[in-house]
C-alpha cells in the first residue's frame, strides 16, 4: 500500500501543475509589452491558482471539501486554457507544448478527485 503524502508538494498533481505554471510564465515572457496588463496578467493569475487550490485543499478534512479546492483548480486550469487558445490566435507563439500539459494535469486533477471521493465510500 502506498504511503499518504505528508505535504501538497509530493502530490504529482500539485508537481505538474507548479511545472505548468513555470512554462506558462517563460511562454508569456515572450508576448508584446502592451499585453503586460493584459493577457499576460490573466493567464499568469490563472494558472497560479492551480497549483494554488491544490495547496489549499490539501490539509482538508472532509473529501468534499477537498474536493472543492480540486474542483476551483480545474475552473482555472479552464480558464488558462482559453488563455492559450486566444494567444494562439493572436500570434503570440505556439502552445503545443503547453497544451500538452493542460491536458495531463486535467487529467490528474480529475483522477485525484475521483480517489478521494470513492475512497470515502
């Protein structure tokens, strides 16, 4: 049986979206000045809630309520989506790799929502 994690930092979770937020952050160094403000802001502030929520939910008691940080992280993983799509289509570089990450960490994000729910039955 595998060993709980002590801190929200072992979770792999926790680990790809911090990593995500680090591409994110070289990615948008690259966008126009006049985005500063802007687009640039937006995706920042987003896909810093990830790795965010999944710190704040992690010492909750109750599986809803972890749940619930888990469910605000994945709204903002949305949200940089967006993001992404938009700033592909203005021109600002290419997301692929970004993309990439998206997807695994919604699909982290899910599974362990998914553990924590069914473990509590």
């Amino acid at each position: 049986m595998k060993t709980p994690a002590r801190s929200f930092k072992e979770l792999i979770v926790w680990q790809k979206a911090h990593q995500f937020v680090l591409e994110i952050y070289r990615f948008t160094r690259e966008f126009p000045t006049d985005e500063r403000f802007g687009l640039t802001s937006q995706i920042r502030r987003a896909v810093v809630s990830v790795p965010a929520n999944i710190a704040e939910g992690f010492p909750k008691r109750g599986p809803n309520d972890k749940v619930r940080f888990f469910n605000i992280a994945q709204g903002s993983l949305e949200e940089v989506h967006y993001y992404l799509i938009l700033a592909k289509d203005l021109g600002y570089g290419n997301s692929d790799k970004l993309l990439g990450l998206y997807d695994e960490v919604g699909r982290l994000l899910n599974g362990y929502a998914s553990a924590i729910l069914t473990s509590r039955s």
